[in-house]
C-alpha cells in the first residue's frame, strides 16, 4: 500500500460493473484501476502494482485462472475473484491456484468492501512469523512456545491439532481449500484424504469454540474448505 | 471285389503260383486297399471275397472250396480274421482322417464366420455371413432373418424370399397341419426341423428347406435358413454342426450390436447433458452478470458512509436502469425460446408485402443504424408473402441489430429482397469480419456469441440467432449465412411463397 491510498485493479468484462465498482471503490478512498481482458489485465497489474486484484473468470480473451497463475507467478497480491461461476470445483480451482477469496456473483458491495479490508490487512501484515504471538478476541496462540488459550483457559492441542490451527491462524481471512489444508498439515501424499481434516476440525472446534455448532473462528466453506475469521462478525 | 481278382490273376499269371503265405499276404494288401480306399463295408467285402479266392486258388484241393487238411482250416480262418481286422483298423483310421479334416474345414469357416460378424456394421456382416456359408456348403440360398433387421438372402430371388418369409414366420402358424410336431421344435437353438411352407409354392423345395433357431442375449431374434440345391443329400452332422454353431454367432453379433446401440444411446445422451449443462451455465452468467450490476448500485446507493455527488448518483442510477433493460430482454428471449421449443408458438400469419415490413424494421432502428451506411434493394412489385408480421419484424431486427454490432462503423449493411426458385430470398449483408465456415452453423445455437475482429466478445445473450432461425423455420421457410461479395456476412432467408408449402 502506497501513499496511504489502497490501489485496487478490477478485472471485468462487463462494463457497467466496472464503472459502478469504480465508482464505489474511489468514494471508498481507493486507487481504481480496469481491465477487461487478461491481456489488458496483466498490462495493468505490471504497470500500477495493485494492492488487491478484483476479479472476474468469465472474461473474453481467456480465462482468469489463466491471470490467477500469471500473477502467483510475480507476487503474493491478494486476488479477489468475483464471478458468475457458483460451481465448488470453480471455486475450488480459483483458490487452488493462489486466489485468496472468491466472491459470487451478485454480491453485496459491503460485503466486497469488507473482504477487500481483510485482503488488505494480510498484506499489511503477511504470515505470521514464528515467534510471534497470535491474537484473535480471546484466542491467543504463541507460536513461538506452541502454546493456545482461550482467554485465561490454556488450550491442550495434539500436534496435527496445533498444526492445523497454525495453518488456518497464519492465512486469516482467507479461504484455504481441502487439499491446502492437508497437504500443509498431513503432507503431500494426503491431498485426497478430506475424512482426516474434518475429524480434525471438529475437534479443533470442540477445544476452542464455545458453541461448536456455530464456529466464531474457525468457518466451513462448503464444498470448498475452511476459513479463520480473525475479527467479529 | 475287384481288388481280390486282380490280385488272383496277378499271383496266377505273373508270379506263375506262389507260397501258400505270400499269397495270403498279397490277398491282406488288396484287403487293406479297399478299406482305405472305400471304407468299411467294402473292407469287409474284401475280406469275405479274399477269403473264397484264398480257399479257392491255394488250399488243397485246388478249386474247390472244401479243405483236405484240416490244419489248414485254422490258416484259413486265422487269415479271414486278420483280414477282417486289419480291414476295419484300415477303415477307421480312415473314417477319422475324414474327421478331422471335416472338423478343419468347419472350424476355419467358423473362425471366418467369427471375423466377418464382428464387423461394426450388423448388416454388412450378416450378408457376408449368408454369402459365406452359401458358397461353403453349396446350397441353393441362405437366408438371415432377425427381427427388427431387413432379411439377408444370398443370392436374392424372389421365390426364396417369400419361401423364407414364409418359413420365419413359423413355426406354429405357418405350417401344414401334418408338420406341427416338428414344428414344436423350432424354437429351441441349434435343432434341426423341417419347416413346411404353405407359403411355398415348389413343393419339392419344401423338403429341402432347413432353419436354426437364432438367439440372442438368451432370447429368440430369428432364424437361420438354408435351401439345399435340388437332388442333393440331406445335410450331414458336420453341416448340422457348423449351421448351429453359425447360428450362435449371429446371435452374439446381434447382441453385440445391440450392446453398441445402448453405448452410443448413452454416449448421446451425456452429450445432451453436456449441452444442457453449458447452456444452464450460460444462462446463469447471463441473468448474475446485470443482477450484479444492479446490486452493486443500488448497494452503493444505500450506503451511508459514502456522500455521493450527483454525478455519481446518476451513474448507478443509470447502471441500474440499463441493467434491468438488459435481463428483461434476455428474459423475454429465453421465453420465447422455450415458448417455441416447447411448441407453444402460434403464429398469426396474413399475407404482408416484404418492403413494408423493411421500412418498419429500418425506421425503428434507425437510431441504431446511424453510424452506418444502410442500402435497400427490396423491389415494390414483389408478391405478398404469409408471415407472423411481429414474428418477422423481430427476425428481421435481430439480423440488422448483429450486423451492426458486428461491423465497424461507416461500414456497409445492405438489405435486399427478390423472387427465386424456393420463394421469397431476404439477404441482409454486412462488411464485417464475417462467419468462419466452422461457425456457419453453431452460431444458431443459443448462448453462441462470436468474436469480432479484435478478439472481444460481442454483448449479447447470444439468443438471436437461435430465435430468428426457430421463427424462420416456423413459417417454413430457412435462414443460414453465407460469405458476402465484401468478405463480410450475409444472412439469407427464403420464405415459400406458395401457400402449400407453409406449415399450419
């Protein structure tokens, strides 16, 4: 983030929600930047390096999963995908590929502009190192002494538990699909294993959700994988 | 017989008399001769004449079939015992070797059997099947007749065909009362039966006319026929063999096919999922992408934390507008599509002149058209034509609204009308990028959207095209594109004129 002002790089094909995000993003306080093609897309992100890229997979000249590699290639940029597509295996392969959030379409602008907030804040802030102590309401995680609380309660995690949690608390925010989370935690060999992590998680819930039923912290994504919310909802 | 006079003579006149035991000898040569030669029954006449000629020419006294020494009695009929033994190993062996070479002949007409009826192509390999087993146990026609299959006859006449159809169409209705034991019989796979046809005019034809049963998948698909040439012999157990066991593998080539058929059922259908899926996927971007838009605005609208310039707030507010316009249309076209897909479509034909309709469309979009140079060719004098009028005013516009979309501005459209051979022509051409031939059909699809020149995408729902090319057909006419004389597009339409030829 540069001079104060967020600057956000909108792919899109369809020009009324161009102008409308840009619009919005600018009263928003935020450098604005279009493209709607991939080709004028990467054009754009090499020349304004963007601080979040919003982005469509419809697009006319290919796919955008075909930018969502380009840009992987070049940064860590948190990538936004806002698009028609609902199907799990779009979303799936969208966040496989390095994208960071992923958004149907239509959504709500509130809610792009939260989610906008936290892809920023992770940039402000990447992956939590591992001396650092990590804070969430009441959940504290010193990851240098492996040591989680919940409030004044301390934590007993095994460690795939710890693992795991450590996984989900260094990408907050963001979607982190099946096979990231098993290949971090269980290893590459595991990818397909889904039983494995949600036993896992249910227990991770158990030890630090007070209502398991309905998570604070750690989220399900259906279909697609599981979240950490780092903030209230 | 004439072995064992030959062999007399020969001992009597060449060798001038011989040994008592060469000659028996020689008479056991003439024995074996004639059972590899002939077979057992006449082995064993050999053997019996060899006998009466041995006694007659060689034992004492000489020609006279009584014996003086008795001793020579047991010579005597330990030689009719070799000679009878040695006579039918001779024959058998003999028998076998013709066997075996039966057994040959029917397992490599069976293996090409095999080869020809797994052919791909069931009717292809059935007539080489009948062509086959014809030539090999030279009878006078075979015939495959299966049920939902066009009968196989080699060679083709007339009399054979009615005689097999006839015969297939047994067993119990088609027989003569007398033959309705056997008849019971036809059914079951691999048995013999005659078959009589009342059908069957040539009386002698009918003893000579054979069917087996053929099943597939464990059920009865047919029969297998065979008509013996006249004045030949029954069939032998060889030729029952290889008849039934040509009959079993029709009918694994009838399953086969059968087993085919459902594949490529199934593999259809996938298809059409497919398709249904793409277009689902289709719609669904089409409806989300102005949902989206409208969400977008009327959000930012309602947001507090933003002050708005009024600028700014006529942007959404036209975003939202447009956007609205845009899925009402796309909602109207997809009613329409499915209204006409559906068979709901009535049109309300009356006669109507072409130029009229011409000018309508051209008026109303003429702010459409402003940024390009429009010609008109449609002759005044032309006969009216029965159309849906608001049906064809929507496929005319759909036409000239892709023409401009589609080429640059400042670019030509021209629309013309004439008379030819399939009734009314309505060409609408323009000079942009054109229709590759490999799209020429597909972008009548729905949800088809063609790249300009640069690469972009066209906006649109890709619906036009299919809607113009259902409403065509409806008033029985047809729409396709071509190359224009520019390179550009050219969009024809013929309607019949003739009012024959215009569906109710």
């Amino acid at each position: 983030m540069s001079e104060g002002r967020a600057r956000v790089l909108v792919v899109d094909d369809e020009p009324a929600i161009l102008r409308t995000l840009r619009t919005n993003l600018r009263g928003h306080g935020f450098d604005v930047e279009t493209a709607g093609n991939v080709r004028d897309a990467l054009a754009e992100y090499d020349r304004a390096r963007p601080d979040v890229v919003l982005l469509d997979l419809g697009l006319p000249d290919d796919d955008g999963l075909v930018l969502i590699r380009n840009i992987r290639g070049r940064a860590p940029t948190p990538i936004l995908v806002v698009s028609a597509r609902d199907e799990d295996r779009d979303k799936v392969s969208a966040l496989d590929l390095g994208a960071d959030d992923y958004l149907t379409k239509p959504f709500s602008v509130d809610e792009l502009l939260a989610r906008i907030r936290v892809a920023l804040r992770h940039v402000a802030r990447p992956e939590t190192g591992t001396d650092a102590v990590f804070e969430a309401g009441d959940l504290r995680v010193d990851l240098g002494r492996r040591d989680v609380r919940v409030g004044a309660r301390g934590v007993r995690l095994t460690p795939t538990e710890y693992d795991l949690l450590k996984a989900l608390i260094t990408h907050p925010g963001r979607v982190l699909t099946f096979s990231m989370l098993l290949r971090q935690v269980w290893g590459p060999g595991y990818s397909s294993e889904g039983h494995y992590l949600h036993v896992y998680i249910a227990r991770l819930r158990k030890k630090l959700e007070d209502d398991p039923q309905a998570p604070r912290w750690i989220l399900s994504e259906p279909g697609v994988g599981y979240r950490f919310r780092a903030e209230g909802p | 017989m004439g072995a064992v006079a030959l062999v007399t003579l020969f001992i009597g006149s060449v060798l001038g008399g011989a040994h008592f035991a060469n000659a028996s000898m020689l008479y056991l040569v003439a024995v074996l001769i004639s059972a590899i030669a002939f077979g057992r029954g006449p082995a064993i006449v050999a053997s019996v004449a060899a006998f009466v000629a041995f006694d007659w020419s060689f034992v004492e006294p000489l020609h006279q079939f009584t014996v003086a020494d008795p001793e020579q009695y047991v010579s005597l009929l330990l030689f009719l015992l070799v000679a009878a033994v040695t006579s039918q190993l001779a024959a058998d062996q003999r028998s076998r070797t013709a066997q075996a070479l039966d057994r040959e002949r029917e397992a490599i007409i069976l293996a090409d059997i095999a080869g020809l009826t797994a052919a791909p192509d069931l009717g292809a390999s059935l007539v080489a099947a009948a062509a086959r087993i014809q030539q090999e146990l030279d009878v006078a026609a075979v015939g495959i007749l299966l049920r939902g299959q066009l009968p196989v006859i080699a060679p083709f006449s007339s009399d054979v065909d009615r005689l097999f159809r006839g015969a297939s169409s047994a067993p119990a209705n088609a027989l003569s009362p007398g033959t309705a034991a056997s008849a019971t019989a036809a059914g079951r796979p691999g048995r013999w039966v005659r078959v009589v046809s009342p059908l069957a005019r040539d009386e002698r034809a009918r003893t000579r006319l054979h069917s087996v049963a053929i099943d597939a998948g464990g059920a009865p698909a047919g029969s297998l026929l065979v008509l013996r040439r006249a004045g030949t012999a029954p069939f032998r157990a060889a030729e029952d063999r290889l008849l039934a066991a040509t009959a079993a593998q029709i009918g694994l080539a009838v399953d086969r096919a059968r087993l085919r058929d459902e594949a490529t059922e199934s593999e259809v259908l996938r298809r059409s999922d497919e398709l249904k899926t793409a277009l689902l996927g289709a719609v669904s971007h089409e409806l989300r992408s102005p949902l989206a838009s409208i969400m977008a605005s009327a959000g930012s609208l309602r947001q507090k934390d933003v002050t708005w310039s009024d600028a700014e707030r006529e942007e959404f507010h036209e975003a939202i507008e447009q956007e609205v316009k845009r899925l009402d249309r796309l909602v109207g076209e997809l009613l329409d599509l499915s209204r006409i897909d559906a068979g709901h479509l009535v049109l309300q034909r009356q006669y109507h002149s072409i130029d009229a309709l011409v000018d309508d469309v051209l008026g109303r979009l003429r702010n459409a058209t402003s940024a390009h140079e429009i010609r008109v060719d449609v002759p005044d004098d032309l006969p009216p034509v029965s159309v849906d009028y608001l049906r064809m005013d929507q496929v005319l516009s759909n036409l000239i609204e892709n023409a401009v979309r589609y080429a640059p501005a400042g670019t030509l459209i021209e629309v013309a009308a004439r008379v030819d051979a399939d009734g009314l022509r309505i060409e609408i051409t323009d000079e942009g990028p054109g229709i590759a031939a490999e799209d020429r059909e597909t972008v009548f699809e729905p949800f088809r959207r063609l790249r300009r020149g640069d690469r972009a995408i066209v906006k649109g729902a890709g619906l036009g095209l299919a809607i113009a090319r259902r409403l065509v057909e409806a008033h029985g006419g047809r729409i396709w594109v071509e190359v224009g004389p520019g390179r550009g597009a050219r969009f024809a339409i013929t309607l019949p004129l003739d009012a024959e030829a215009v569906p109710r």
